[in-house]
C-alpha cells in the first residue's frame, strides 16, 4: 500500500462525520444499543465491537488502520506509552517458569520489567550480545518462550540480523519481539523479516512534537486479538481519543519529517567527525560503524538520533558544552521537532566519572528540524567555549 495513501486516506470515512476533513475526536467512555440483542451480539465480540472506550474508540481504530498498515501487520494496538506497549506484549507471550532472551541494554523499561517485575512471577531473563547469532543459539533454553530485540538500540545502536534470528526462532517454537523506536515503519519492518511482532514507542516519531507520549504493537491477528482480550482490556492501558488525535495529526508529516532529520543528520554527522574535539561518533549508516553492511541490508534509513565521544579530561567541561547550547535542548526522549542533547554523564554521579572510560564521555544528540546550519553554529559555539 502507498504510505501516502495510509496517511492521508486509509480507515477516513468522512462522510460519516460531516465530510470534515480532519477526523473528530470521539471523547466518550461508551457507546449505546438500540436493543438488548444488539448488545448481546456485541459482548460476545468486543474486539471488533463500541461498547466502551478501554476496547475500541472509532477516533482510535483510524489511528490503528494506519499504524497496522504502515507496518505491513494484519493489526495493531495503541497503548498510553511505549513501555505500556513493551509490558503489554511481554507479558501476553509468557508464563510462570517461561525463560526470556533477551538483548543486552534493552530500553530501560523493558530491562526493569525483565529485572524486577517478571521474576516475582518465576519468568527468567538472560540477556546477550545480540550482535553474534550464535550468542542466541547458546543462550535458549528448553523453557525459552521469547526472544527481545531491539533494533538499533538507542544509545550504541547495536543492531540484531533480524531475519536469522526469526528464522531461529520459528524452528524452536519461539516467539519474536523487536523494539522498531528507532527506525519507525518507514525505515526497518521487522514482520517482514520474520519477526512476530513489532513495536514502537510513538511517543518519538508517530507523535513528532513532543506533545504526547503513546506506543504501538503491531503482529497478526490471532497475537493482537490475545493481547486485546487480555492484557490490554485488563491493565486499560489503551490511548485515549484525544492523544489519538495527536498521533494521526502528527502521521500526516511523518515522511517529510524523516526525510528532512536524514539531510541534516548526513550534514551533523560530518561535521561531528572532523571536529578535533570528536574522538568518534556513532551512527548506523557511517562507513565507520561496524555492522554498517547489516544495517544497510535490513534498514531502509537511519536518522535523528547518534552518539559521539567526546575529548575532555573533566566532567565538567562535557557539562559546560551541554549548558552553552543555545538551541539544542538537554532532555531525554527525542522524535520531536526539536533538537536535544543527553549526556551519559548524568546518569551518574561526578565521583563515578572517569575521562578514561569513552562510555562515560558519550552524548547522544537527536536532530531535530532545525536547520542544520543553525545546529552546527550552536555545536560549534558550544566546543569553543570548552576549547
Ligand atoms: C522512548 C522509548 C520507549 C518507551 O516509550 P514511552 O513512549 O516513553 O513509554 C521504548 N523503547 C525505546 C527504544 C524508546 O526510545
């Protein structure tokens, strides 16, 4: 199907709403029968039915008509979050005694889920490095019911072969899920590789202005209406209309915005690497990344986000050049139109900071929409006060 006719057409049945181009947002807890046996015939079918908003909303069902088919996916569902949407899929694909692969580092969420709330209920994580198919091979188990990837990941962008590992996978019986963040749908479709099922947070791209937060999980039939009837009707953590509208606002612009973040993130990444204050920056579709050929294989586009080293022998220069940005924000999360800068050395304590360890001197920048000119102004601004 054309992404430009998901966007702008698929699941919009303007003549039901007044022919009003853009779609209303149908802010109500529940829908009302005519009769009794209407209502019966409903219940016994919510998945496909309006009886109350937690199961289906109509302003939601076109922002899933959308999300499902840019993801190439029978269905979808859309949660309040990102990590509801990890928690959701997780948990619906695992039982008590169920062992659990999964990536090294995954988003933190996920990671605190595997730790600290699944073993309560006897589920086990190993986690690996998933750069090596052969770590995979070794770490399943005869209790292994799924396997947790994601696909650049969003610090060091490690990538996973998607189709090996799915092909892997379906000969042992176990089920596949890839965090696609990164990417979006427009950039990597990990179903079509093989893998059961995909999510997003649309916090980042879906929404792109940095105006609400919300997830997708997108698979087949059968594992959507299993997620449905139970843990997305139980936990009701289901995106509310009005959040849905945001997202099917901000899916309008989706391919223009990626195609503007990709030209300027080329421009930032070379200016980065011929800067004397860079020691190396990271970005999956350089030259210099070591799995560039398996990321230009199952990647159809990188952008936004990347990382750098940078050179300095205190903390306190690495927070100097944060704090002389004058357009780039310091915040976490990213897919918006503005421009932000995370630096790893928050996340931990100055006594802890050592200069000899490049992990702790790595920033992460997302590139907005700014002009790329105006961003390397700030950047350079920013180097020449810690110069
Ligand atoms: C932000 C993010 C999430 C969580 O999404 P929320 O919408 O913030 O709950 C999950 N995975 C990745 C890779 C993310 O960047």
């Amino acid at each position: 199907m054309d992404i430009s006719y998901i966007i702008n057409e698929l699941g919009e049945d303007r003549e039901k709403y007044f022919s009003a181009l853009a779609p209303p947002i149908i802010q109500t807890s529940n829908f009302v029968f005519k009769t009794v046996a209407q209502m019966r015939a409903a219940f016994e079918n919510e998945y496909d039915t309006y009886i109350y908003s937690r199961g289906n909303n109509p302003t939601v069902n076109i922002l899933k008509t959308k999300l499902a088919a840019l993801d190439a996916a029978e269905d979808c569902l859309v949660f309040n979050s990102g990590a509801a949407a990890i928690f959701a899929s997780v948990l619906a694909n695992v039982k008590a005694g169920d062992h659990i692969v999964s990536v090294q580092k995954p988003y933190a969420w996920a990671q605190k889920m595997f730790d600290v709330i699944l073993p309560r209920f006897g589920v086990t994580t190993s986690y690996i490095d998933g750069r090596y198919i052969e770590n995979f091979e070794r770490a399943i188990l005869p209790n292994t019911s799924l396997i947790y990837l994601e696909s650049p990941n969003s610090w060091s962008f490690e990538i996973q072969d998607l189709a090996a590992i799915a092909a892997l996978a379906r000969a042992e019986g176990i089920t596949t899920i890839c965090d696609n963040s990164y990417c979006t749908p427009l950039y990597q479709q990990p179903l079509a590789m093989g893998i059961d099922i995909t999510l997003q947070s649309a916090t980042k791209y879906i929404s792109g202005h940095s105006d609400t937060v919300a997830g997708v999980v997108s698979s087949n039939s059968h594992l959507i209406k299993k997620i449905f009837n139970s843990e997305y009707m139980n936990i009701g953590s289901g995106i509310q209309p009005f959040n849905a509208w945001l997202l099917l606002r901000g899916l309008r612009t989706l391919p223009a915005r990626l195609q503007q973040i990709t030209s300027s993130t080329y421009k930032i990444v070379a200016f980065l690497q011929q800067h004397p204050l860079v020691e190396k920056v990271i970005f999956p579709f350089d030259q210099s990344f070591p799995q560039y050929s398996l990321a230009k294989q199952q990647m159809k586009g990188a952008c936004g986000l990347l990382s750098f080293i940078i050179k300095a022998e205190r903390v306190h220069q690495i927070e100097k050049f944060c704090e002389s940005l004058q357009h780039i924000f310091i915040a976490v999360s990213w897919g918006g139109h503005e421009s932000l800068i995370l630096p790893k050395c928050s996340t931990m304590s100055h006594d802890e900071f050592n200069a000899e360890n490049p992990e702790h001197r790595m920033l992460r920048l997302y590139i907005g929409l700014e002009s790329p000119e105006y961003l390397i102004e700030d950047l350079t601004m920013a180097f020449d006060k810690i110069n």
